[in-house]
C-alpha cells in the first residue's frame, strides 16, 4: 500500500497541476483578448512552459510578450 507521504504528495501534485491549468486557460484567454488571435509563437510558449519560477530562468517581460506575439509567428 502506498504510504501517507506519497498519497499527500501526489494530491499536492494534483492541486498544483488544477492551478497550472487554470492559470494556462486564463494566460491563453488573455492573451487572445489583448492581441486578437490565439496564435502565440513556439518562443512564447517555451518559455512559460519550462520556466522554474523567479530567478531560475529567463524573465518573463512584457517586451519578451510583444516581441513574440505577432500572428504567424508559431
């Protein structure tokens, strides 16, 4: 049987995994509200989908946003 630790972190795991998807839905309904299509570039994606939080990779910056945010460029 798997023990307490495991079963409180894989449910940790799972609320964490709820919030990721939420906030995706809502980065993606925003974006889509800003810039007037769905169409974000490979770059933008990359970098919200492998970045580790604050300080341990590169920033996510409204420049960064724009830059990559022209239809087509995914």
């Amino acid at each position: 049987m798997a023990s307490k630790k495991l079963v409180r972190l894989a449910s940790a795991a799972a609320k964490a995994q709820a919030r990721a998807s939420d906030a995706q839905r809502k980065w993606v309904e925003a974006f889509e509200a800003e810039y007037g299509h769905s169409d974000i570039s490979d770059a933008l994606v990359e970098l919200i989908d492998y970045a580790q939080g604050e300080g341990e990779s590169a920033p996510i910056t409204s420049e960064f946003i724009e830059e990559h945010s022209a239809p087509g460029m995914s």
